[in-house]
C-alpha cells in the first residue's frame, strides 16, 4: 500500500525537523540489511545528516531514510523538503549535507557552490500527472499541444473543440477551466514545462523552467500538496501533480499522448519504459521526458540527491556514502511501494561507483 504523507494538502511541512524515528511506520522496508552484494554493513559513528530540497522525491526519501535508520540506527537523516529550488539554494550555502532536486544545476550558478564541485545521485523516478477535477468526467486524453494551450491560458473551457477532439466519446461541460501550478521555485514545474517545450515547440511559448513565466490568472499553490489541494477543491481545476501526492490525494488524472503517439496513463510501468529509452550521461545526468517508446509515459520526472564531491567531516561523510549505498542496494526495492519506479540495473553500477567519487577526509 502507497504510505501517504502526514502534510496537509494545503500547508505542506517546510521544516528540516522531519526525524528518521517520526517517519511513518507504514512504509514497507527491503527485507534485506546489506548493500549491493547483501552483506550485513560495519556499524557508522554517530552523525546526523541535514537535507532540503524536492518534494517531488519526498515520499521516497522518508522511506529510504526510515529504513537505513533502522540499518545504521547511530545516523539520522533529517529530510524537509521545500522544493528543488530551495534544496540548490541550502547547498550552495552550505546550510545542508545533501540536497534533492529535479533539475540540474545551471551553468552559471556552480561558482556560487562554496563546497566546490557536486556530484549527481540519480533516485527512482516517478511520473508527474496531469490531475483534474471535472464533474461527470474520470476518462480524459490530453496532448502536448492542448496542454500547451490550456497553461498558456489559451484554452478556457473544458468544452473546447481541442479537447472535444482528443475524447469523441466525453461529455464534456462548459466548465471554466482553473490552471493550478506552483508558487515555489519547483523542479517538477521545470520538468513538466520541458515537457511542454519538447513535446509542443510551437504551442508552448514560454521558457521552461522552475518558475515559469505563467499569465496572472492561474493558481498557485506551495509544493505537489498544494497544487493537489488546489484541484481537489477546484471542479473544472487541472494542475501537475507528483504521483505520489496525486494518488495520496485520490485526484484523478489524465492519459497523456506519448511522442510515438499513443494515450497513456501515469504509471510506474510507463516509467520504467520511458527509463529503459533514456541513457545515462557520464555525470549520472538523464531526462526521460518524451522518451521513445508505444509503452513510455511521456511527463516521466528525473530526481537526484546532489552532494559536494569533497566532503569536509569524517563521520558526516561516511554516512552519506552509507545512504546513498543504501538507496543503490537494497533501497530499490523500497521504490514501488512508495510510488517509484526503480533505476534500471545498467544504472546502478555507475551510481555506485559515483558514490566512491565522494572524498572523506581520513
């Protein structure tokens, strides 16, 4: 069973206080205690690693820190949240150990990253849906370009002949429609905004991006539980939403036209067939959005944890490199459950070895 969050919909927790030992106990956890080869892991020192950042990877995060804890019960991982942005922000100043995010970091801003280099740490990706409430309708197609148009506000109504001619069958009211988005400087925007520009260049004529250029008229919500409360109280709403907060909040979702042309619903299995489409960069950089593929759903996210290469305290160091074995081992096997499609095999030996790239002093 998916384990929902403790957050409100509408005010989600901004605070780095989310102890290993408060996580919720209904996650299931890997039966296994080892790492990649299923041995039993040498005790750490005491630490305690501060981390901010994706929403989008949360529900992943509590689970996988709520599980190594109980592997390696002298570490607390405390992880808040706040979204990408934030995350970036915290580790550029050094306010965090480690940070989570869903877009990359921009050229212009890695001499702003007082720790030196960072390095990528790619995590189970998960589909971004297109959630929408609209009384009298549960089976929706939506495609680039109509997506385009309803974001750009260019499309108002749900009765719109664009939309009338991708659901023939659909009683379609005359409903206004209300664009939710995010208010916070948010990867799951930038990656759904991406989406937009790949799969709909001409329609979508905005900059993709964490905080996009959206018209006054939309609505804005703090992080994925925000945008998914805004569209639970909204008919004729529609937003993008995390798979997790989207089926946490029981929100109904649309399939979305693939880039081989086919309506597909969010799913782990489309996930994983937009992963298995997308190769791996040397720097453990990827993007499954409008992936190839009959099978592939095309808004699949990315989400990394990003660290600096030269860590600075011993113990510190050590359990983050424990951590991150974790999620490359036995952590996989925590992704369904909690709403992920898990990294394909070819992936996990280059993330291991990036885990060896960190340097921790003597």
């Amino acid at each position: 069973m998916t384990r929902l969050r403790s957050a409100a919909l509408l005010v989600p927790a901004l605070s780095l206080g989310l102890l290993v030992g408060a996580c919720s106990s209904s996650s299931k956890s890997s039966g296994a205690t080892g790492g990649p080869g299923g041995s039993e892991p040498a005790k750490l020192a005491a630490a305690t690693l501060n981390a901010s950042g994706s929403s989008f990877q949360k529900n992943f995060e509590d689970a996988a820190i709520e599980a190594f804890h109980k592997q390696q019960p002298s570490v607390t991982v405390n992880y808040g949240g706040g979204g990408s942005g934030k995350g970036k922000t915290d580790l550029q100043g050094q306010v965090v150990d480690f940070a989570g995010t869903d877009s990359l970091i921009k050229d212009a801003d890695r001499a702003g990253y007082k720790g030196g280099d960072v390095l990528y740490f790619p995590l189970p990706a998960a589909p971004i849906t297109v959630s929408y409430n609209l009384s009298g309708v549960k089976d929706l197609t939506l495609d680039g370009p109509t997506l385009a148009q309803i974001f750009l506000r260019k499309i108002k109504t749900w009765n719109n002949d664009a939309i009338a001619r991708l659901n023939p069958t659909a009683k379609l009211p005359p409903t206004n429609i209300t664009v939710a988005v995010r208010q916070d400087s948010s990867g799951t925007s930038e990656n759904f905004t991406k989406y937009l520009k790949a799969a709909a260049p001409t329609d979508f004529t905005i900059d993709a991006g964490p905080q996009p250029g959206w018209s006054a008229d939309v609505t804005r919500g703090p992080q994925n539980t925000g945008v998914a409360g805004i569209i639970k109280q909204t008919d004729g709403a529609v937003g993008y939403v995390d798979f997790a907060d989207a089926r946490s909040a029981q929100l109904t979702y649309a399939k979305v036209v693939n880039k081989a042309g086919k309506p597909v619903e969010p799913s782990l299995d489309g996930t994983s067939s937009a992963l298995a489409q997308t190769p791996l960069n040397a720097d453990l950089t990827y993007n499954p959005l409008n992936a190839n593929g009959d099978a592939s759903y095309p808004i699949s996210s990315p989400t990394w944890i990003i660290a600096y290469k030269n860590q600075t305290d011993k113990a510190k160091g050590q359990a983050l490199k424990a951590y991150l074995s974790y999620i490359y081992g036995d952590g996989q096997g925590l992704a369904k459950d909690n709403d992920f499609a898990k990294l394909p095999d070819n992936y996990l030996k280059p993330c291991q070895a990036q885990v060896e790239q960190l340097q921790v002093p003597a």
